[in-house]
C-alpha cells in the first residue's frame, strides 16, 4: 500500500523558517507530480506548492518567494523549504502524490505548521 510519510512541521516564531519532507513509501512506481497543500482552521485547503517528475514549479502567490518546493525522485520525496514565516501560513500541511497505478493520487496524514506571534 502506497503511504506518504510527512516530517519536519512544528512551532516556529513569524519570520522564521521550517522544512517539510514526504517520502511515498511501500511503492515500487516513480510518483509523477507531487505538492503540497494546507488548510487553515475556518478555509478550505488550498494548493501550496506543485512540482512535476521533471522538476516543473508552481506556488500559490501568498507563498511566492518565500516557499520552495523540491524533489529526489529516487527516493520519491519532496521537501518544502518555509522561509519568513507568517501568522496566516498556520495550518495543517498535506502531501499530495500521484502514481501510474490506482487510485492514481494519494495524501499523506497531515503535519501541523504553526506561526505563532
């Protein structure tokens, strides 16, 4: 069963920095795109940050410049650099796979990120 393990969530101050990582494990399939997306409390979840096998970006404008998304497709992970932190990036983040084989897209469990003032 294919799983996406998340690490590297916490407590941070505003201006400070943290660093994701997911690894899609039990899986023998190179994983096509992969991103990460969060939900607020009280918003829906959003799309944070989108990478392709061949290493293509994208990033919500409130994260542009601050956030990078990268991957090892050896491993297949991806990492989410967090730079200047703020309040309103406070959320649950969630890693976001998809694959050749069914269901086609996996979520990992969630890792909470809060920016404390």
């Amino acid at each position: 069963q294919v799983q996406l393990v998340e690490s590297g969530g916490g407590l941070v101050q505003p201006g400070g920095s943290l660093r994701l990582s997911c690894v899609v494990s039990g899986s023998f399939f190179s994983t096509n795109t992969m991103a990460w997306y969060r939900r607020a409390p009280e918003k829906e979840r959003e799309l944070v940050a989108r990478i392709t096998r061949y290493g293509s970006t994208n990033y919500a404008d409130s994260v542009k410049g601050r956030f990078t998304i990268s991957r090892d497709n050896f491993k297949n992970a991806i990492y989410l650099q967090m730079n200047s932190l703020k309040p309103e990036d406070t959320a649950v983040y969630y890693c976001y796979a998809e694959g050749p084989r069914s269901p086609y897209y996996y979520w990992g469990q969630g890792t909470q990120v809060t920016v404390s003032s």
